[in-house]
C-alpha cells in the first residue's frame, strides 16, 4: 500500500509564481522574531512571526514554533496566503523521515530523509523533503541551537531583515523554569 500524495494545485497550476515566491530575495519587516507562549495551547509551544516583502508587492510571513518542552522539536514556516494557503517552505527539526514519493531519479536516500530537513514543492505540486550540504555538516548544532537553523533556513529560501542581516530569536526572559500543566499543587487552595 503506497502512502497517500497531497498536491498543491495552486503550484501545478503555476510552479514558476511559486519558484519566484521561493527564491527570489524576500525583506522581513523586523530584524527580530519575538517567540511568545501561545495562549491556551496544549502542545506547550512558543510562536514567533515576521511579515516580510517580496518583490514590493507580495506579502507573507515567517512563522517560528518551538516545543518548550523539547527544545530540539521545532519549525519555520514561510506563508504567502495571497498565493496557497499551505506553507510555501519549511523546515522540520525533529519527526520521522519524510517520504518522498516513488520516482525513478531518486536515490533510496533521497526518498526517505530523515529530520532535520527543508520541504518545498515540486513542479507537480508535490512537498518534497531535502538535506543540504549545510544541514548534514551542521546538524548536532542545528538541533540544539534554534538561532543556527533560522540562520540556514533564512540562507536557503533567500529571507533576510530590511536592513540586509539574518533574522535573530528573542525571547521573553522568565524568572521561572517553564512549569509543565501536570502541576502537582494546582489544585491546592492556600489561605
């Protein structure tokens, strides 16, 4: 039984819309991502978005998710919501391999790659997981070190600040450890 292929008919139906999208030079509004904790929710993870610019007219975002929990699990996403509504490009830090699907050009090593790797879409519209170079020498630093990948992931879909730098994470400083919703005193009432 294969696995089932999602497609994106917005880039089959217009994949070099896409590929410009992707690797054309896009301006991030801010030269910070600010990661807050989301509100309410059940995976324990903090957000960060910046919007940028594409060619002075498209306008789209990055998105940063990080587990605080495990710090090594996260993600970035790059949305343009007036082109497709799915990430146009991301990067995963941590999961099970992805399956690229069956192709005669690619390598056994090519169809199952393994985490942390980029996913972007083919001509026929369909989410292909890549290594680079920069990933494979990388990757011990990659999965501890949040700001590394933002760095590479930034280098590789052409994203960077409006004053022509690298993006950097911020965050709030807590004076507490991150408390975990299994908090065995929760419940008491202290009078």
């Amino acid at each position: 039984m294969g696995r089932k292929v999602i497609v994106c008919v917005e880039v089959l139906n217009d994949h070099e819309q896409y590929t410009d999208l992707l690797l054309l030079r896009k301006q991030a509004d801010s030269v910070n991502v600010k990661m807050e904790v989301e509100p309410k929710d059940r995976k324990h993870t903090e957000v960060g978005k910046v919007d940028f610019e594409h060619n002075n007219s498209d306008k789209g975002y990055l998105e940063c998710r990080q587990n605080l929990i495990h710090r090594r699990r996260y993600s970035f996403n790059i949305f343009v919501k007036t082109f497709m509504q799915l990430p146009l490009f991301r990067f995963d830090s941590s999961g099970g391999r992805h399956w690229n699907p069956k192709n005669e050009e690619l390598s056994l090593p090519e169809k199952a790659v393994k985490t942390p790797h980029f996913q972007k879409f083919n001509k026929d519209g369909i989410s292909i997981a890549y290594r680079t170079e920069y990933l494979e020498e990388n990757e011990e630093e990659i999965l501890n070190d949040i700001q590394t990948s933002l760095h590479g992931y930034c280098n590789e879909c052409n994203l960077e600040t409006n004053i022509g730098g690298q993006l950097t994470i911020i965050r709030q400083i807590n004076l507490l450890d991150y408390l975990p919703p299994n908090d065995p005193h929760s419940d008491a009432k202290f009078e």
